[in-house]
C-alpha cells in the first residue's frame, strides 16, 4: 500500500508541475517539427517546381524556416524541452506523397499545400504568441514570416492555371 500512496503521490507531482508548461512545450515541438517539414517541402520545390515563382519559394521556405528553427530550438531548450529532430509522421508523408510529383501538378499541389499548412501555423502561432514565455516570444517574432509565407502561397495558388 504505502508503495501505492507514493507511486500516486509522484505521479500527481509530477504532472501538475508538467502540466504548468505543456502547452507552449507542445506548441515548441509542434513549431520544430513544423520547420524541419518547411525546409524539406522548400528544398523539393525547387527540385521538382516547374516555375521560377515556386522554385523560389522553396529558397525562401528553406532560408526562413532554417532560422526560424534555430530560435525555436533555443527557446524549447530554454524551457528545458527536449527539441524533435524532424518532421513528424504526418509531414513525412505529405513529403513523399509531393516527392513523386513535378511540373505543374507540383507546382499546384504544392501551392495548395502550403496555402494549408500556413493557415494552421498562423493560428497555431497567434495562440501561442499570448504565451508570457520563450515560446510565446517565439511565437510573436514568426508571426510576419508566416504571414509574408501565406501571402506568396496564395499567391502562387491563384497562379496554378498558368504554367509559368
């Protein structure tokens, strides 16, 4: 029994204390994972892109989401949080799905794609960005990129009919 009472006890402790912080821990993860998969799908657009416009947006996804990560990973080991090393599982999918495509129907998957994905993070990133903590400064500092992200993806999507 008193094994018990302690097991119990430990695990209360230790999840109120955890749960203090999830949250912004989750967004951070989320956030990482993110950025890794922007690289990824920059560096396959400019591989498989057809358009000039889609092959540099990829350079602009790699570069801005190659330093975005690098703060992420600062603020996620600040808040002694544990950073991923890639994608997840959804966004590796996704990956190889867009990696068997090029031309235009590259172009128009990834421009829908992106559309998407971008829409989710800016959501997911304003939320975040009430954090009073690194991952909520984090959050506020991305929050144009994205934007500026969003706005080329729509861009290119409204562009899909058009070969060039």
């Amino acid at each position: 029994m008193k094994v018990t009472t302690l097991t119990v006890l430990a695990l209360l402790l230790a999840t109120s204390g955890y749960a203090a912080e999830k949250p912004s821990q989750s967004f951070l993860k989320k956030a990482i994972e993110g950025n890794y998969a922007e690289v990824e799908m920059g560096k396959l657009a400019q591989q498989n892109g057809q358009s000039d416009n889609v092959k540099k947006f990829g350079q602009m996804l790699q570069a801005d989401h190659t330093a975005a990560n690098e703060k992420a990973i600062d603020a996620a080991k600040s808040m002694g949080v544990t950073p991923p090393d890639g994608p997840n599982a959804k966004q590796k999918a996704d990956y190889e799905k867009m990696s068997k495509m090029s031309g235009q129907p590259f172009d128009r998957d990834f421009a829908t794609h992106m559309v998407a994905d971008h829409q989710k993070d800016i959501a997911e990133y304003k939320k975040a960005s009430k954090s009073a903590d690194a991952a909520g400064e984090y959050a506020k500092g991305n929050l144009a990129v994205l934007q500026k992200h969003l706005e080329t993806a729509r861009s290119l999507a409204s562009k899909k009919t058009s070969s060039r």
